[in-house]
C-alpha cells in the first residue's frame, strides 16, 4: 500500500513551486468588471457635483475624495471585484437616502492548488462599495459573482454621472487594480495614448485669435516660436497619461496662480512631457498609459473664445507631435 508524505511537507513543497511560478502579486492583479455595461471600469470623469479620480476635491477643495467612481447604471448587476467575504451594511451617508446602503469585501487569502487542502494565505484585498444594495451583507463571494444592484443615484443626484463608490479600507488608490492595463501592438509602442476625452485621435488645436498650437507655431509677435503642441480638451474634461511613467510637479507655466496655472510633469522610460493647464489627481508617484491623471482646467475663464487645450511640451523642447498621432496612416 502506496503512503504519502504528510501534508505539511508534499503539499507544502507543490504550493511552494506554484507560488515560485505565479506569486501572490501576480494571481488576478487586475479585478474582475464592478458593473454590467462598464466592462473595463471606467471611471466617472467630472460632472456638476464634482470628478470620480482618486484625489479629487472635495467639499470645496476643503478635502479630497479617497474612493474611486466606477460608472454605473442605475439598476445594472454588481458583481464582485475579487474573491472574499462580506461584512455590512456600510451606510456611506448615514441619512437613510435612496443610495445610503453598501457592503464591504475582504479577500480571504487562501490558495486551492490540491483539492480541497488549504494552502497557506497571503494578504488580500478590502474595499467599499458603496451606492449598492447588496444581495447579502455576509458570507464568502467569489470574483465575478453577483454581488447585488446599483440604487437609484439619479434620484439623489440629478444629472450625476450614475457610479459606484469604490474605496479601499486602507484609504489607498485603488486605480491600478481597477484599471486593465492593455499591452500595445508592436507597432504602436512609441504612439501614447488619448490625452484627452473627446479627442480620440490627440487632434491638435488650429489657429484662434490668440494663436496656433501646432509645434514652432510663431509666439510673442513673431518673436518666438511654440516649443508646444496644444491638444484640443474641453473645460473640466478627463485627461489620461499618454504613457507609463513618474510624476513630478506641480508645473507653473504662468507663474501668476490664474485659473489654469497647474500642470504636472511624466517622465517615462522613452519620454518626458510637460502637461500644462491641467489639475492632476496627484504631482508624483508611479501612473500607468490610459489612466486618469486629472481634469483640464477652465480655460475659457481666462481666454474666452480660445479653443481650450492642454499644453503638451517635451522636456527636451522636440516636438512631440509624432507620439501624438495616433491612427494617422495606420
């Protein structure tokens, strides 16, 4: 009669192996969809009650929203993010309104490789979800199961862009766990992504009564030239990282505090810019290509009539209108 080695040493050394080839930072690093209809989580950009990024002002620029919005419609499917166990209610506004209801999930920790042995457990995730009713408040839920339904936020919130509040228990940016990070073709690895909403294809302001924005447009009377590229983006929209890389900042431009004197630098593994007129979710720390990296400021606050744009500069002073075209002759 054939004997196995206890479990403590045969299941012990195959989980050791799997967890050489597959670490724990490596198994579902990215969570499952949040809701139907938002199959990559988008996130909700700025609207009139405010902007859904991680870091957004709050309350008047009196404090800074620690959660992130995942868009979602009002009666769509939740399901959950990653697996774990419930604990609830989580009553966000505390007034008993139409979406004051919410649940937390805390990831379990534990492996199955063999069976039904358990494995020993490495640390996992918490968040909030919050604007949800949740179809329980307790028991253990597996990634992309039905976690409940999203409440009615219109009733609340008219014209609100419907979302579900996503806040990690820690208070930390749950941004790159929700954001998919896509791998470019070969072809496209040197072309960034869309800066702005609305503008797709990083099409590039033409000439206005206050000038060009094409890069060497003249400036200053004919006295300079744009070391720049203008890309169209309208008052309040999202902007996006056109690249993966490190921020620093804030930049100053105008160096006079006006409206749209904010800006943030990326320097990434190929590229360093310069973004400008823009208010960043945050001036440093690590940010991947695609994801939200602010909003554009009111231009039209202090140049009306202009068309409003994000002022692109490489730090190297080349033009950048290369990486910028994207699709072009394609």
């Amino acid at each position: 009669k054939a004997e196995f080695p206890p479990f403590s040493s045969f299941a012990r050394g195959v989980f050791a192996k799997q967890l050489e080839a597959h670490p724990p930072q490596h198994q579902h690093q990215h969570w499952a969809p949040i809701c139907s209809g938002n199959p990559t989580n988008k996130i909700r950009g700025c609207d009139r009650y405010g902007c859904g990024q991680f870091g957004a002002d709050r309350h008047g620029h009196k404090g800074k929203h620690t959660g992130v919005d995942v868009i979602c419609a009002d009666g769509a499917t939740v399901y959950a993010p990653f697996s774990g166990q419930l604990s609830g209610p989580i009553r966000f506004f505390h007034n008993g309104n139409a979406i004051d209801d919410g649940v937390q999930i805390r990831g379990s920790g534990n492996c199955f490789f063999l069976t039904s042995l358990p494995l020993p457990s490495f640390p996992g995730y918490c968040v909030k979800l919050v604007c949800v009713h949740p179809i329980r408040y307790h028991g253990q839920i597996q990634r992309g199961q039905q976690l409940g339904r999203m409440l009615p936020m219109q009733r609340v919130f008219p014209g609100i862009i419907s979302h579900i509040h996503v806040e990690n228990c820690d208070h930390s940016d749950p941004t790159p766990q929700l954001t998919p990070v896509v791998q470019p073709l070969p072809q496209e690895d040197r072309r960034w992504a869309t800066v702005c909403s609305g503008n797709p294809t990083n099409e590039i302001r033409g000439c206005d009564r206050y000038g060009c924005g094409y890069y060497g447009a003249p400036r200053r009377n004919g006295k300079g030239k744009h070391r720049a590229v203008d890309v169209i983006c309208s008052d309040g929209a999202t902007v996006y990282a056109p690249f993966s890389g490190e921020l620093s900042g804030p930049i100053k431009f105008f160096h006079n505090g006006n409206a749209i004197d904010d800006g943030v630098q990326l320097r990434g593994a190929s590229f360093c810019v310069k973004l400008v007129c823009i208010h960043p979710i945050r001036y440093s720390g690590r940010i991947l290509k695609g994801q939200v990296l602010g909003r554009m400021l009111p231009m039209q606050r202090v140049f009306p009539g202009i068309t409003s744009h994000i002022h692109i500069e490489n730090c190297d002073h080349s033009d950048p209108t290369p990486n910028l075209e994207r699709g072009k002759g394609h």
